[in-house]
C-alpha cells in the first residue's frame, strides 16, 4: 500500500502544526510521499506566507525595498526550524531568493518559494528525501499542464525514492522559469503526484474533517458527507463547495485512485472519501447541497416560439458572440429562459439584448435579476420518487417561491432557483428535511 499524503496551508501553519504533520506520518508506514503547502494562517487575521510572498515580491518588481517584509517571512520559516530544532539552515536560499526577487524573477517564482521553502522544512524534519518541483512537474509552452511528461518524470524520480516530500503548487515551463497552479493548486500537485506513482489512496489533509453537507455558514454543525463520487462532487464544487481544488480530481479519477480528505487536528475522523462509483448506500437521499447567489434570467416570450426552426440556436449565438456563457435554460412552449451570472451579463447587457431582438424578434424579453442557484445533488435520488415532491413541499413550507427547476437527465442533482433573500431559508429547509428528519 502506498498513500500520497498532501497537507494544506493551515496543517503546516506552525511548529505545533508540524508536530500533528509527522505523527499523522509516522504512524502509518504507506504514508511515503508528502506534499505540503506553503505555511499558512495560525490564527483568524494571520497572513499566509503565499501572501506574504506575492506582496513582497510587488514591491521588489517596482524597484521597492522589501528588506522588512522578506525578514517576515524569513522568521517564519526559522521560528518552525528553532521550535523544533531541526538541523537545517536556509540561509543560503534566502540569499538566493532575495537576489531572484531583484532580478525580477517573476510572480509565480516568488509565490512558489513557499512550498519550495516548506517542503524543505519538512523534508528535514521527517528525514525524507527533498525533490524540487520544477525538475519533475512539467507545463507547456502555452501555460497548460503536462500531464503526460509530468507523470512519467514523477513515476521513474520515485521509483528509485523510498519516501521523500514533493512540495506543491509549482513546476517549471520549457524554458526552465517556475510557473505555479492558480491558488489552492498543491492539491493539484498531490493528485498528480499520486497518478503518477500509481498510489493505492491520496489524503488530502486538511483542517476540517471533509466535506460537509452543506455550508457551515448556513447550517451550524453540519454532518460530513462520508462518501461521495467524483460526478456528485463536480455538482457540488461548481455550486461553490470548496475544500478541494476543482483542478485535482482529473489526474487520479484517471487513474483510478479515490481521494480522503481529512482533518490534521482531527486525524481520528473518517473524513470523506471522493470514489469513482460506490456500492455503499448513502444515509441520507440526498449527499450534499450546495448554492450560490448572483445569477439573472433573461426570459423571452415569443407566440408559436416552438415552432420555429433554430430559435434557441439563433438566442444563444447572441451570448456566445459576446463571450456570456450560460448556466441553464429551461424552456417552455413559447417561452425560454436563460439562466447567466449576473455580473458577467451586466457587461455585454446591451449588445445581447439588442442581438436577440434582431436575431428573433420576440415579443417579449424579460430580465430578472438577484437569483439564486441552490443544487440538491444526490446518487441516491436516482429512481427514487418523490426527491422532487418533498423538496418543494418543504419550500412551500417555508414560504420559499421557486422561480426556475432543473433536474438534469442524469438524475443526480436538482436545481433551484430562488429570489436571493429566501436562499438561506431554502438551503434550511431542504437540509431539514432530508438530513435532520430523514425523510
Ligand atoms: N500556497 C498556495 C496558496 O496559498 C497553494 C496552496 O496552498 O495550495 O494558494
């Protein structure tokens, strides 16, 4: 059995932190190849070092000083090192990322000195063996991932390494410069990582026990979810879950390697598990619920609309033209709907509405804005009746009016769309009934 184990910002914030880290590590002997992020807050209003990194390094590119500010992050780094008096010392690296910062070496290379840096750490610490990123994670000229090149680099550099740390977020492009993931990307680094030495299992270690039912900011105390699959997930994610970088779930979906996001300070949690396809009966009808305000529908009404040939071609070119894509678009007999975000809308508002009158000359155009999107994802509704019927029941219930549903074909999720004064409302109510009475 071998586990790729990937610790986030906050799991590698402190020496405390760091402690949790290597006996989460030792105590299980598959756990061979580390990926750690940068260290990132310790309390509420602390910085991350990334942050630290990206602000240091723009007063540098403007020719600023950025002594004060690079010894900040030095103390970071060396109050870990102190504290547990690991025998390393970086100086040299710091002399050599300060001579980087003014030669301008780039935002990605600043940001990615905090893995780098961390993984050091961390390295040390465990006794393990040190790769650099850039020397086996590869993008291509263009800016995209190599996944290809990547996975062999990484399989035959580990093939040889019993245990080592690979820290996350950044690789190197053709012309050898650094180039980072966008942000949260060392989850991305532990997906690959994992594809590429065919692990039996990813961790992604983090500081909430997975991922919950719904948002905490709603509901308090949410329960997790324990096993979910990469298609619910995806639902979930694009609704606004996070935890986990949309990103990270290609390269071991691929390969066929499921996921355990799990909690540094609370390793004794299940966490949950992100699978491919599970034969295990999910607790509730429904996995998770997931939602996000900021969305406008431009409804266009148009007599005997169903019968004219292209109409919903010639209405969607419009936004196509101007770079709008939309969400959703349930449609009616002489009526259609478009579901966009609003902001995105509100920037190319005029041509598409001018487009669309010329296109199709509807009777009416409607637009209404402050919408809602509440996705109810579950592979446990699927040829189970009434999902749907308790659903609005218990929005009728809380005096919650739908504007707009959509169940997609695959029977996994249902989508609702509210005024966004009754979203928290509706997300209660449905978590309600599902979860807390069971029904
Ligand atoms: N340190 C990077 C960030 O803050 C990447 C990561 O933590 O995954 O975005």
């Amino acid at each position: 059995m071998v586990k790729v184990v990937k610790f986030g910002g906050s799991s590698l914030a402190s020496a405390e932190q760091f402690r949790k880290v290597a006996e989460i590590i030792h105590s299980d002997d598959s756990r061979r190849y580390v990926v750690p992020s940068a260290p990132g807050k310790r309390f509420k209003d602390d910085t991350k070092v990334t942050d630290m990194l990206y602000s240091c390094y723009e007063l540098a590119a403007h020719g600023k000083s950025f002594d004060k500010e690079f010894e900040e992050i030095k103390e970071r780094y060396n109050s870990i090192i102190d504290e547990l008096r690991i025998n390393l010392n970086l100086d040299k690296e710091f002399e050599v990322i300060k001579a980087c910062f003014i030669g301008k070496a780039g935002r990605d290379y600043a940001a990615s000195r905090g893995e780098y840096l961390n993984g050091m750490t961390l390295a040390a610490y465990l006794g393990y063996t040190f790769i650099d990123s850039a020397e086996v994670i590869f993008f291509n000229e263009d800016g995209s991932f190599d996944f290809e090149r990547t996975k062999k680099a990484v399989g035959e550099r580990l093939a040889t390494i019993e245990r080592a740390v690979i820290p996350g977020f950044y690789g190197s492009m053709p012309n050898d410069t650094i180039k980072t993931f966008s942000r949260g990307g060392s989850d991305v680094t532990g997906s690959i990582v994992a594809a590429g030495i065919n692990a039996d299992l990813y961790e992604n270690w983090t500081d909430v026990s997975g991922f919950l039912i719904c948002d905490p900011r709603i509901i308090e105390n949410p329960e997790p979810i324990r096993t979910i699959t990469y298609k619910e997930l995806r639902e979930l994610a694009y609704m606004g879950a996070g935890v986990l970088h949309e990103d990270a779930i290609f390269p071991v979906r691929k390969a066929g390697i499921p996921i355990n996001i799990k909690n540094t300070n609370k390793p004794g949690d299940a966490g949950t598990f992100i699978v491919e396809s599970t034969s295990q009966k999910p607790l509730y009808t429904i996995t998770g619920i997931a939602g996000k305000k900021g969305f406008a529908t431009i409804n266009i009404e148009k007599d005997m609309m169903n019968s004219e040939l292209g109409f919903g071609r010639r209405v969607l070119e419009q936004f196509e033209k101007n770079g709008v894509s939309f969400e959703h678009m349930p449609s009616g007999i002489d009526t259609m709907s478009i579901v966009v975000h609003q902001s995105e809308f509100a920037e190319k508002e005029q041509e598409i509405l001018s487009g669309i009158h010329r296109n199709v000359n509807p009777d009416l155009i409607d637009i209404e804005t402050d919408l809602a999107l509440i996705a109810v994802v579950g592979r446990g509704m699927k040829c189970e009746r009434g999902t749907a019927g308790r659903i609005f029941s218990a929005l009728a219930h809380a005096h919650v009016n739908v504007k707009m549903i959509d169940q997609g074909s695959s029977e996994l999720n249902i989508i609702i769309g509210v005024n966004e004064r009754d979203f928290e409302k509706a997300v209660k109510a449905i978590y309600d009934i599902f979860v807390l009475q069971r029904l």
